[in-house]
C-alpha cells in the first residue's frame, strides 16, 4: 500500500424542506471521502426520499471550484430551480431544488480531508493529477475487499486497466483475469459467453464451452460495457450473483463459481434504472463501490507522463524530443481527445512510426477541416461513433444559436428540443 496525501475541501450540506424545515444533513464527513452525493427514492441513495414522484435515482450533487454542481439522472418528473427545468448545471450554496413535492436546500458541508496516493503510478495506470491519485487511493482501497466495483467513464479513458490494477492489487492476483465485453456481442451469443453451453444446445453449438464464469473461477470477471446486457439475461446474471451457482446452456448440472465481479460503463446506468431499462437489484449487485474514471481531457497536467511512459514502453526515447516540446504539448493540450488515452496511444505510436507528429485532427465540423472524419478512422468503432456525435452536437448547436439569434427558446422551438435539454447541451458544449 502507498503512502498517501491528503487535500482539504469542502463536503456537501443539504436540508429537506416540506411542510417545514427538518433536520440538515451533512455528507463533508462520508466514510468514502466523497464531494458528492446522489438523491431519489431507492435505498442506495444518500438521501432517500419517500415521495412518488421523485425517481429511485433523481440527481446527483457534486462539488466543484465554482459552486455545487446540479446532474439531473433522466428523472421522470425533473429537478427545478424555480420555474427552471435544470438537467445539469452550477448553483450557489442556498439553492432551493424542486424534486416531485419535496424541496431541498443545498449548502456548504464541513471541510473533510480527501486521500490522495502519493505516487505517480498503480499497476500500470499513470497520473500525477489530483484527480487521478485520488482515484489511485480508491483503487488501493477496493482492491483490498472482494465487494462488485462498477467503473464509469468515457470509451478510451482505461476502465480495463483500472479493472485489471483491482484484479492485480487484490488477494485474487494469482487466479485468472477474464473480460466479456457485452456491448461487442450478438444479444444471442452473450448467454454462452458468461455461462458456456453443452453439445448440442443450439444450432451450431458442436462442443461443449465453457463460459466467462467458469473461466474466471477462484479470480476476476470483467464485464465491459454491462448497459449493453439484453434485458432478458438481466435477472439471469442477478441469480447467478446472488446464488454463485449457474447451468451451461443445455445442461442440468449446477456449477458453483467464486468470482469477483468488476463492470463498467461508459453512460450512467442510474438513468437506465429510473427508465426501467436496467434492474435496480441488479445495478445494486454491481455498483456497491462505483469509481468514476476520469476523461483525458480533464486531466491535461497528466499529458507529458502519459508521452514518457507510451514512449518507454516503445523503446523510442528520441522522440521525446518531437513530442515533448512547448508547441506540442500546447498543441495536445487543446485537442479534445474524443479517444481518450487510447488515443494519445495512437498518436504516440505513430509519431515514433513515421518520424513526426501526425496533425491532430479536428473533429467533424471544427476549424475547417477538409477531411473531418480523418480523426476517429482509427479509434474502435463505439469510440469513433462517440466522437463523431459530440462533434455533430457542437456543430448544430452553434448553427442552431445562430438561426434563433441566440434566444434559446426561440432555438428549443426551431430544434423541436425541451428547453431544459436544450440548456444542459449548451452548458456542456461551453456555448452561450
């Protein structure tokens, strides 16, 4: 275990208010050292509330430089401020929220001190942001339990690396290491996949196969992208958590299996919960401990370490000099790295290649580019879809702003787009 730092800041305070005022609760003292804390009606929130129309998951607070930040988790009936449908933004401390019929007032929690890893490095993971040796510290802590730990955060960012450091970190290092990824598989194939089949079970099925389960017995089970997971094998994989016991496809026999259960996401599932699309027991079983992974361009300080070490691992030292220079650094820094780490990879890879740096694309849209898609060609297809979207996003939100003068009712009316919806993309995109 490394030795950690600790950075002090400030928690989070909220007061339900109804009828009258009831007692204030203070999260700057959370046990998990978190800034942040979620509301709805499902017990797994920090503040559960008995109202029926608020969702099981309805917003999330969290604390930023600014003010206390507002995310509206696709709740049914919205969070207001006011007469303001808010899907995300920043507020002052004071702030009166609207969930269903229950109002509450956010404010300043007591300081709380964060934990901060005191190393630039973990089981192949690289950062010397804050944000990333926190998440350092957190991983160091999770790997020490066997609880299911649900990673979020964007395609590219390193969930699989995270979720190899807790495999590599934990008692279960010695034992096998296996991934599914749910979002690359046919609906129909994803059965056989987790739980294997028999000879015979299906057409085409001529052997016997044993499936992720049984592969990952005594270590680790790795499932990527388990929003994807099709409705139908949802209370199947819940069975199999709660029981540890599961059939092949086409057989009788009960196997018992002891895995450790890490998926990841790149959407927040708590959404998908709140529309019914994704078990709420489910998502209970999987993200008892959740760690957010934190996009590249978040964490731009993290940029010349990342250079280094993707340039040590090549045995391509001399390149440094190309991509570690003040223009080239000032050049990354800016670019939006809608791939992630996976792509700062890439362009690394082929700055040592062909001797220079490749121009760093802009996306489909931005600054003129004569070939905008040239960008993500090489990313892995969710990736590029992801970024080519963004783009889209930002392109027709300015075009948009244009056309209505920059009254943004008039934009939600011309875009046939919630007024709300409308803001939350504007904020997110730094439009005005």
């Amino acid at each position: 275990m490394e030795r950690t730092e600790r950075r002090t800041t400030r928690g989070l305070g909220i007061t339900r208010v109804t009828a009258t005022v009831l007692a204030g609760t203070d999260l700057g003292a959370r046990a998990d050292g978190e800034e942040r804390l979620t509301i709805g009606s499902a017990s797994g929130n920090d503040l559960v509330l008995a109202d029926r129309a608020v969702s099981r998951y309805h917003l999330e607070l969290r604390r930023v430089a600014q003010g206390i930040e507002v995310v509206d988790l696709e709740s049914t009936n919205g969070t207001l401020v006011g007469d303001l449908r808010l899907s995300r933004g920043v507020v002052p401390p004071g702030t009166t929220l609207i969930l269903g019929d229950t109002r509450v007032v956010v404010s300043d929690g007591e300081a709380l001190e964060l934990p901060l890893a005191a190393g630039e490095s973990l089981a192949g993971l690289r950062g010397s942001s804050d944000v990333m040796r926190r998440l350092f510290a957190k991983i160091e802590r999770a790997a020490a339990s066997d609880v299911a730990v649900l990673l979020v955060g964007e395609s590219g960012s390193g969930k699989e690396r995270v979720a190899r450091a807790l495999h590599e970190l934990g008692p279960r290092a010695a034992r096998p290491f296996v991934t599914v990824d749910c979002g690359a598989l046919a609906p129909t194939l994803v059965a056989s996949e987790l739980f294997g089949h028999e000879a015979g079970a299906f057409t085409g099925a001529t052997h016997r196969h044993l499936g992720a389960f049984e592969r990952a017995n005594g270590g680790t089970l790795f499932l990527d992208e388990i929003g994807e997971l099709p409705d139908a094998l949802q209370p199947t994989l819940l069975g199999v958590l709660e029981r540890r016991r599961f059939r092949r496809l086409g057989g009788k026999e009960e196997i018992s299996v002891d895995v450790r259960v890490v998926s990841a996401t790149h959407r927040d599932v708590r959404g998908d919960v709140n529309r019914g699309r994704f078990r709420l027991d489910l998502f209970y079983r999987l993200a008892v401990v959740t760690l957010e992974v934190p996009a590249l361009r978040d964490r731009p300080d993290d940029l010349p370490l990342l250079v280094r070490g993707f340039l040590a691992e090549l045995g391509a030292d001399d390149a440094a000099r190309t991509l570690l220079s003040p223009p080239a650094l000032e050049a990354m820094r800016r670019h939006h790295w809608p791939g992630n780490v996976r792509e700062l990879r890439n362009f690394v890879e082929a700055t040592v290649a062909m001797g220079e740096a490749p121009p760093l694309y802009a996306m489909p849209g931005e600054d003129g580019e004569a070939d905008p898609f040239a960008a993500v060609l090489d990313l892995p297809w969710k990736d590029a879809r992801a970024a080519v979207a963004d783009a889209l996003e930002r392109r027709y939100l300015a075009h948009l702003l244009e056309r209505a003068k920059g009254n943004v009712s008039e934009a939600a009316r011309l875009a046939r787009m919630d007024r709300g919806h409308l803001t939350d993309l504007l904020r997110r995109h730094q439009l005005k």
